[in-house]
C-alpha cells in the first residue's frame, strides 16, 4: 500500500521538463517572429499607402494651380547641383511652391529652404504669392531662403504630430515639368513628382532609379521598414494665358 502511495506522488523526470521547456521556448520563438514578421509587413504597407494617398492629394493640387496659373509665367526653378539639388520652386503665377529634397534633407551641408521664424526645413510649400516675391531673385540671382508664412500657406507634407524623427516622413525626391508643346495660347505640359519617405540611406541607387535597398541599408540607425517611393505623372493641358 505505501509503495502503490508513494507511486502515485511521482512526477516529471528532468528529462521531460527539459524537453517541455524547450518546445514551449521554441513556440514562443516561433510566435514572435511571426509578429515582427507581420509588424514590419504593416509597417510596409502603410507606409506605401501614405506614399501614394498623399501622392495623388498633392498631385491634384498641382493639377488645379497649373490649370489656373497664367502660362506664360509658369517656371521652376532648382538648387545648386541640378542632379542632386537640396531645393527647388515652383512658380505659377498666383500660387508657389518651394521644397527641400530628400537629398538636400540629408545633407547636412545643404543650405535649405524654411518658413520665417522657424528652424524646421520646408517639405512641400504651398504659399499665396501673387507678387512672385518666393521666386524673385536677387541681383546676383539667388533667392530668399526664408519664405513669409500667411492664413494659406501649407506645408503639404507636414507632419501633423510635429515629430521631425518620424521615419515615415515624407519628402520630395524630384519635380520636374515640361512643356511639351505650345499652339497659341495653349500649353501641354507633363509633370513628374517623384515623393517617398525622406531617409536617402534607406535606399538603392539616385534619382529616379532610387528604389528602397532590398539587402539591408548602409546606415544602421535607418528603418528599412519605413521606405517607400513613388513616382506620380499626368498632363496638364491649359488655355490660360494672360
């Protein structure tokens, strides 16, 4: 009877509870790598969708101040170094717009565009400037670097929570127009935005051949989880020459 007692109070050899603990290690393991796994898949996508969302917002705005801009003074104008220019502007007339490049971003010798009073560069200025005074340029040809604010000037790429370490923020890599053909007063022109997440050592190649680095960036502080670029391009065919 002691012994048939002493029997039933036996429990797990140390060979089963090694065993058990190494299969529920193993589980966990495979349970959080699938998280992180599915984590930087989200972090993948959104960060895509707010590439091309705020692509197609900007670019119909575009759209529309081209559409309404006097013809005859729509130019752009770009930074020193065209192939890796740290600014660039865009002057229709009624409204500008002014940018830092992600490569101007990036480079912290660029000399960049701000808001008066404000130490953060640009992103993407929309500003009311029916006197041109963004794109006026001096005698010896350069351009004010600070850019007056007033009731309708917007940054199009601002982040709304105000971090600037964001990863996700976004910056414009290039923009180009071109007029491609002109009959009296009408103007056909294409527009090429290129916008994507601002981090230049999160990516492959320069300039329109940038892609996000598919073997792991050279920076080690980047978040190759949070790079995304696009390119965005339609046509403006406009009358309006004053």
């Amino acid at each position: 009877m002691n012994q048939s007692i002493k029997q039933s109070k036996a429990g797990f050899t140390i060979i089963e509870l090694v065993l058990s603990m190494a299969f529920v290690s193993m589980l966990l393991l495979a349970v959080a790598s699938t998280a992180i796994f599915l984590s930087n898949i989200y972090a993948k996508g959104t960060t895509m969708q707010l590439v091309n969302q705020t692509g197609r917002e900007v670019t119909d705005l575009l759209r529309r101040d081209l559409l309404q801009a006097d013809q005859s003074n729509v130019t752009v104008f770009s930074g020193p170094n065209n192939a890796t220019a740290a600014w660039g502007r865009l002057c229709l007339g009624e409204y500008s717009y002014v940018w830092n490049t992600a490569d101007g971003l990036n480079n912290p010798s660029a000399t960049l565009v701000r808001t008066a009073g404000s130490s953060e560069p640009v992103r993407l200025l929309r500003v009311k400037d029916t006197n041109r005074t963004v794109c006026a340029q001096n005698g010896g040809g350069a351009f004010a670097m600070q850019v007056a604010t007033t009731d309708e000037t917007v940054d199009l790429l601002g982040d709304a929570s105000g971090n600037s370490q964001n990863p996700s923020r976004l910056a414009v890599h290039s923009l180009e127009v071109a007029e491609l053909a002109s009959s009296g007063n009408q103007r056909l022109r294409n527009v090429t935005l290129r916008l994507g997440t601002s981090d230049t050592s999160a990516f492959d190649g320069s300039g329109n051949d940038r892609q996000c680095s598919m073997s792991g960036s050279t920076n080690a502080n980047a978040n190759n989880n949070y790079c995304a670029v696009s390119t965005f391009t339609f046509f403006v065919r406009a009358t309006n020459v004053k």
